[in-house]
C-alpha cells in the first residue's frame, strides 16, 4: 500500500505499544462479530505502507491468518478499496461481480465481505475491520449497524491511545449504552448479561422468550432460581471456573430434547476483577442433527466406499493421487502412503497405451474438458506391470469459484471383455481375411438356381471377382453351360432346394474342389435357396499324389539301402516295423508281429546284452544310441546291422517313444574288412618305399656335394687364371682384351654364387624344422642395419612394426627376410629416398605380413615368374643376383604352411605378401 494512504510526518502507533487490555477487549470485539454475523472470519487489520498487520483474528478454519503476523496488502482487493475509498464496503458474493472475480482473495475462497475503515483520531487511516465468508453472506441491517458500532469503539481507544488526543470523545456509560442496543438487535441468538453473583443484569428478547417470560420479568432475578435444581448445578460449576480463570468458556448442553451451543465472556473492571458475565446461548439443534446426519452419511459413503469392489479415486489438475479406496489399493498392489501424491501417469495409467494412443494426453484432456471424458475406456498398468483395461466414470469436483479442483474416476476391470471383444475382433477378421483371400468360394442362390452372391479368394484361380456371376445376372446353367441331370454338381443342388445337406469333390477348370451344398432358410424355416462352399483341394491333391510317390521312394531307397524303420513305445510294447525291417530278417509283414523281447530272440547271443544295455542307457540315462550287432534271419543266416534311436521323452523324463533305423551291413563291413586288409599291405609298400626314397635323397645329396666339388675346382682355376692373366698382361693387352677377361672373372663369381644358391635351396627343402618364438621385428631391423652399415649415405626411410612374433624355424625365416629386404634394398638404390616397410594386417582369421618398397616394381603378367629358380625380370647388367632368392623364400614359407605372393607396377614400387601357420591356434 502507497504512503498516500496516511499522513507520512506522523508515527503510527505499533502493535508493541497496544496496552493488553486493548488488545484483548478488541479480540472479544472480533469473537463476538464471527459468533453474531456467523461468518468464520473477522480481522482487526492494521496498514503501514505496503503491509497489513494482522491485530485481532477469529480465523479457526483459515491457518494462514494469525495474530501479529503480516501480509502484502495487495493480497486482499477488497481491503484496498475501503482504504481508497475511506468508506464501507459489503460483497454479499464476488461471484457475481466480475470485478472481484480475478482477485487473489477470491481465487483463495473469499466470496463474502464486509469492511468499516479505522480511522486515527487526525483523520489518518489505521486500517480495516472486516468480517468474510467462503461462500456468499447476506450480512443484515442489523449486522451492519452492529460493525459500525464497534468500530466507533476501536477509534474510541484509538483515540485513548494519543497522548496529544483531545478528551472530546463520547461519554463511555452512552456508547456502551448504545452498543449494547446494537448487539441485542443484531443477534440472532439468546444474550444474558449477569453479576458475578448469576443475577441478570440485561436478557434480550430471544432469550426471554426460552425462558417462557419477558425481559422485564427475568431482570433482577438469578439464574440459579428459574432453572431446575440439576441444571443450576451444572451453570454455577460453569461460572465459576469463569470466573476463577477469567478467560472465556464454550461448551455445548442439551435440554428438553433440544440442544444449545453456549459461550461465557467474563467482563473486566480496572482491577482486572470479574464485574459482568456475558453468556451467549445458540440453539444448534438443527445443525447438530443435520451434522450428526452428515457424519453419519459420511461414515456411511466412506464404508461403501472402501468396502466397495469397485475401484475409486480421486485426482487432482496435475495428475496426482488424492484418494485410494481400498479395493483400488489391492487391485493396483499399491498401498495408500505409496500412490497418494503420486501422478497417475507413470503409476497406473502407462504414458503410451498398446494401441499408440497417449494416455498422459488423455488425461490432460479430461481436466480441460471433464463433460466430454465423463465415460472413457483406457489401459492401465498394475505395480508388477500387468497391463489391464478399465472403464472410468468421472466426475468433476469444483470449488465455490466453481473452478476444477479434482476429479472423482469410478473404474470396473473390463480386461475380461477386451480379450474377448479383441478375440471375436480378430475371429472376424480371420473370417474376412479367409473369405477374402483363403482358396474357397462362398456362394448363394435362391429357389430358381440364380446367384444371389459369390465370394472368396478361390475366386481368382478361376479368373472371378467377387459377386462378378451376381451383377451380370447369371443362374448355374448359366455358368456350369449345362443343364443335364447326370451332372454333380446341378443333383447336388437340386437336392438342397429338397432340404438335404450334400458333400462331394468335383474338377472344374483343371482344379479339385471340395464341395458341401447345403438348404437356405428364412425365419420359418422355409426353405428360400441353397449355400454352397467350396474349397479348392488342388495342391492337397497334388501333395497326396507327391506323398504317395515319395513314399514309394522311400521304400525303394530302404530296400536298396537294406535300412529300415522302427517305432517303439516302450511303456506299452508297441513295436511297428517298416517293411524294409521284414526283409532283413527273412520274414513276410504278415508272418509275425514283432515286439522288442522277440527281436533279442534274433540278435546274436553274444551281442545281445551288450545291445540290450545301450538301449536301456539311451532310454533312461539319455544317452545316445547307435550299435552294431549281429542277427540271426529266419533262414539262419548270420547278419552284421547297425541300428540308432532317439528317445523322446514325457512329463518328468518318463521315456514314451523311441524311434530309429535298422541297416543290414553285412556287405559293407565285409568291404571294410577286406579295405583293411589293402591298408596293412599299402602301408608295408610305403614302409619300404620311404626307405628306398630316403637312401635315393642321401645318395642325390652325396651326389650334389660331388659335383659342386668337382665343378668348384675348374671355377677357381678359371677365374683365378683369368685374374693373374689381367693383372699382370694389363699393359700388353687392348682394352677389349681386358672386358672379355673381366667378364670371364664376372661368370666365374655368378658361377660360385650360383651353386652355392642351389645347394642352399636344396638343404632348405631337406633340412628339419626346428620350431620356437620367433621375433620378426628384431630380425627385420637387424637385416636393415646390416645392409645400411655397407652404404652409410645411403638416403632410406624405413619401418618395421612392433610385436611381429611367430613360431617358425628361426634359421630360415632369417633366410627368408633376409632375401625379401634384401630385394627392396637392392631395387630401391636408385630412389632418394628409399621407402621399405615390414608390417602386417589381419584379414579374417589369416594374419598377413608384407614387405613393401618404392623402387622399380614390376609388371604384374609377370609375376608368375618371380618365384621360379633362375627366372629374373631384371637384367643383371642393372641389378645384381642368380635368380635363386625368392625360390627360396617360396620354398621357405611352404615349409611353414604358407603362401607368398607379391603386387607390384612397373617404376612405382613392389609389395611381397606372405603367411604362416598359425601354430597357437592348434
């Protein structure tokens, strides 16, 4: 509130300086307007700038109003506008003003008003005295008058309170005069006002007249003379706590059938001394009856409510919980403390139903529009997740504003009724899908034989749309071209316009059709035409011939295999033989009927309890079984047959079937026997050709070794020769003289190189491999340093990845790389810089190791040459070497169990790729 509301230069008393006695006789003021007015609010409200005060409250039922405590002024529109207007202000309902109607008070509950502005005895405003209701008030005349009054006595002690105030106020013996005329006409109850002694002093005419005398007869008189001895006795023990603990008492008392609701406010004087005693008496017989018929209804409703078997709830705006009866509570698995608070959406209605509607959608729309929702279906969802349908009935709760506050939903379990609303649903849609698209026809005609419908997916296998024979009129002579009386279908029908049912199997445009005609009647039971459904046969009939022929096939592959079938229920004997089963034991399928004791009977004696055991452990201890054994034929003749099964079993593992197969395989273990016999003798043959071999590979390396000796002698000498002869002739010789010896030098030293390649390629082939952890990487950085130490300014950037480890022969895999980088060295010589990289990659399971350069390359329709001996594609006036080395890492690396291959383009580098058994892996 703005300062323009009181003068700013003075001080307003505060509340810390109101004398007690003020403060209590203006309390007393406020008790009594509630009691008269019958409205559960009145305030004595003090205003400083923009607050309120609170100084006396009578507010039972409304918690946040307390004496002495504050409140924004602006929270209270009506106490505003008696401050501007500095004049009364009455509300009997905000309802029907729309100027109240949006004020924060009204949206509280404030419907009724009525307000007298306090004033100083300058002029200056000190605030408000009020009274309001939640629902409308008509405050009476009366009523006013008596507001009026008190706040003539407010300023009165207002003025009091000034100590620069005049002393020009009323005689107080005249106001109080007057305010006591005033609350005896406004009441609307019984008013005594008595001595400390119980003499009445004043009675108003209400009481009076429930004394059964008259106010002027009952002044003077004590209470405790005109009231039985009984009730005497109860009113003085009253009193006198009154007026021993001088503060107010209310208690209720029954008379004469009739009951009262009384209140004794003690009086004080200056001595704070007990002077009068004002007792006010209500007749609340009425309201006590309606009350105790409420509660009574209340109790009742809330039994039916919580014993009910039907869900109940309440919700508020926002979703949540405000009500659980009790079979909700078991229905739902939630206790009351777990669900009230709780929104409903996420609890027991699921954010998104089955169907894809939003639920959380729906329930915002119920609050918008409650009349459209006062029926919905919708799924929900129990605490251990179980989905469930509900059918809700809501019902809108408003508060006096008439705005929405909850809504009340009644629900019944209709789960039941979807599942067989959902399964007659997908029945009728079966049934339409099976009209519509399964292979029959449906059809109808009346008593002249005329189509009166036509429908079905068979339709479209005879070139037919639905009800197409209808529209164009057609009758069945008409369709089938025929009327003779030897025709099936025409007796068929003719027999149904007689009343019979008739079933038979026709073809009709190369198609079976299975056919049932049977008698269409009306509501009498006349007979109007005939329904005929056919179902189109054609593939059962091609799958029964298919059968027949496959197992015909069968039969035939189980008398050239000699294998036949047999089923056994053990728990009942049963044993049944296919007739491959007769044959092998010589016997007709008519002659015997086998069990599983007579079948022992034709094993081998002596295999017969090994056989026995492997079916009984197959049959109760599930292992599998598959034997041999030999059986006696009827003939006598002595068979070898293997036989398997597999056990099917029952409840609680009882064996109930075993089925398998019997194999006469006589011939075939004769074969293998005889098999046998050859693989002992091949394996002598390869015994002793191996020996042969080994002696042959000795004496081809003794012989290898004696050649290169021999060859090795006349290579020196001539190259020796050829070196003295050029050093010590080089004055006497031309110069063409000295290239033929140094070439003759030249073939001499590739001669050696040469034999000595060869026959390192043929140790490498013999030798035996020697297996352990090999560590790639080391022995690619060494080679690489090895061939930089012989050309230190050499321009080279090289890499070789970590952790190459493979299991091989660590001799020869040295060889291998040692040639491989030795390659990408010598054909790089002319790069700057030169490139070489040694890693690998993995490709599926395979690892795959590369060595890749930047040199000279190749062209790719010849690399089948690169691993040959002796095959180069470079010529060795350009690069040096016997054409031996990558011979020798293909033979290498086979020896490992891999392969090598290599990629490359002419001038732009080469790539040798090359794998290795995976030894960890076995």
């Amino acid at each position: 509130m703005h300062d323009r509301y009181m003068t700013p230069s003075r001080k307003p008393v505060t509340n810390t300086l109101y004398p007690p006695e003020v403060i209590a006789k203006w309390q007393r003021i406020v008790d009594l307007v509630a009691r008269i007015t019958g409205a559960p609010v009145c305030l004595i409200k003090q205003f400083r700038k923009v607050e309120s005060q609170f100084i006396a409250v009578i507010a039972a039922d409304y918690q946040h109003y307390r004496q002495g405590g504050k409140q924004d002024l602006f929270n209270n529109i009506y106490c505003e506008a008696v401050l501007k207007s500095r004049a009364p202000l009455l509300v009997d309902n905000a309802l029907k003003y729309p100027a109240w109607q949006n004020d924060r008070a009204v949206s509280r509950g404030t419907i009724a008003y009525l307000g007298y502005p306090i004033l100083w005895p300058d002029g200056e405003l000190f605030g408000t005295f009020c009274v309001s209701d939640d629902k409308p008030h008509d405050f009476t005349t009366e009523q006013q008058d008596l507001l009026a009054e008190f706040k003539l006595v407010i300023e009165s002690d207002l003025e009091k309170l000034i100590p620069a105030a005049t002393s020009a106020a009323e005689n107080n013996s005249d106001v109080e005069s007057k305010l006591w005329q005033a609350i005896q006409s406004a009441a609307m109850e019984s008013i005594i006002v008595m001595d400390n002694k119980g003499t009445f002093l004043s009675v108003n005419e209400i009481a009076a007249r429930r004394f059964g005398s008259t106010t002027a007869e009952l002044i003077g008189k004590k209470l405790y003379d005109i009231v039985p001895p009984e009730v005497a006795k109860s009113r003085k023990e009253k009193i006198t706590e009154v007026l021993n603990a001088k503060t107010p008492l209310r208690f209720e008392d029954a008379r004469k059938g009739r009951y009262f609701d009384f209140t004794i406010y003690p009086v004080l004087d200056q001595q704070n001394e007990v002077e009068k005693l004002v007792v006010f008496a209500a007749d609340i017989t009425e309201r006590k009856t309606t009350r105790d018929a409420l509660e009574k209804s209340e109790r009742k409703y809330r039994e039916l409510v919580e014993e009910a078997a039907t869900i109940i709830l309440r919700w508020d705006i926002h979703g949540n919980v405000t009500f659980f009866n009790e079979y909700a509570q078991k229905f739902f698995g939630f206790s009351e403390p777990e669900i009230l608070g709780k929104s409903v959406v996420g609890a027991i209605v699921p954010e998104t139903e089955f169907t894809g509607r939003d639920l959380a959608m729906l329930m915002e729309e119920i609050c918008k529009d409650p009349d459209k929702y006062k029926d919905n279906e919708n799924e929900n969802i129990k605490r251990n997740g179980e989905r469930v349908w509900i059918a809700w009935k809501n019902r809108p709760i408003f508060n006096a504003l008439g705005q929405l506050m909850e809504i009340q939903s009644v629900g019944i379990d209709i789960s039941a009724r979807k599942r067989a609303e959902d399964a007659l649903r997908t029945s009728e849609e079966k049934l339409r899908l099976l009209v519509g698209q399964a292979d029959f026809i449906l059809w109808s005609f009346d008593r002249n034989l005329k189509f009166t419908s036509s429908v079905g997916g068979g339709l479209y296998a005879l070139g037919l749309e639905p009800n197409q024979v209808v529209s164009k009129g057609l009758d069945f002579y008409q369709f089938f071209q025929t009327d003779s009386p030897d025709f099936l279908p025409l007796k068929a029908h003719l027999e149904a316009l007689q009343g019979k049912s008739v079933t038979y199997e026709n073809e009709w445009q190369n198609r079976h059709f299975h056919v049932q005609v049977t008698p269409q009647r009306d509501m009498a039971g006349n007979i109007i035409g005939c329904i005929g459904v056919a179902i189109d046969i054609t593939e059962r009939k091609m799958m029964e011939e298919a059968l027949r022929e496959s197992e015909d096939r069968q039969k035939k592959a189980q008398e050239v295999g000699h294998v036949g079938t047999w089923d056994w229920k053990p728990l009942t004997g049963e044993l049944v033989w296919s007739d491959e089963m007769y044959r092998i034991f010589g016997y007709s399928p008519n002659e015997v009927a086998p069990c599983y004791e007579w079948f022992l009977e034709r094993v081998h004696s002596d295999d017969r309890e090994y056989l026995n055991n492997v079916v009984q452990k197959a049959l109760y201890e599930n292992q599998p079984c598959n034997v041999d054994c030999r059986i006696i034929t009827k003939q006598g003749i002595e068979r070898i047959a293997n036989t398997q099964g597999e056990v099917r079993f029952g409840e609680r593992g009882v064996p109930v079937q075993m089925l398998g197969t019997f194999q006469d395989i006589t011939e075939r273990k004769n074969i293998e026997k005889e098999l046998e016999q050859y693989r002992s003798h091949l394996e002598e043959l390869v015994a002793m050709r191996t020996a042969e071999l080994e002696i042959s590979n000795k004496e081809l390396e003794s012989y290898s070794y004696s050649i290169a000796h021999d060859l090795r002698a006349p290579l020196r000498g001539i190259t020796g020769f050829s070196q003295i002869l050029k050093d010590e002739a080089r004055h006497k010789l031309e110069k063409e003289d000295m290239e033929l010896l140094d070439r003759i030098v030249a073939a001499g030293k590739n001669m050696s190189e040469l034999i000595d390649d060869i026959l390192e390629l043929s140790q490498f082939t013999r030798s035996k491999l020697h297996y352990e952890s090999v560590n790639l990487t080391s022995l690619g950085n060494e080679i690489i340093m090895r061939l930089k130490q012989t050309q230190p300014d050499r321009e080279l950037q090289w890499q070789v990845q970590e952790n190459l480890l493979v299991t091989g022969d660590a001799r020869l895999l040295e060889v291998a790389l040692q040639n491989l980088i030795g390659n990408a060295w010598k054909y790089t010589r002319d790069q700057k810089p030169a490139q070489i990289q040694f890693g690998n990659q993995e490709y599926g399971n395979e690892t795959i190791y590369y060595i890749k350069d930047n040199g000279v390359g190749f062209d790719m329709q010849y690399q089948n040459q690169l691993f040959k001996p002796f095959s180069r594609l470079h010529i060795m006036e350009n690069f040096e070497g016997t054409g031996i080395g990558l011979a020798t890492v293909q033979r290498i690396v086979q020896r490992h169990g891999g392969r090598v291959w290599a990629e490359g383009e002419d001038r732009k580098g080469a790539t040798f790729y090359f794998t290795l058994r995976n030894y960890n892996a076995h």
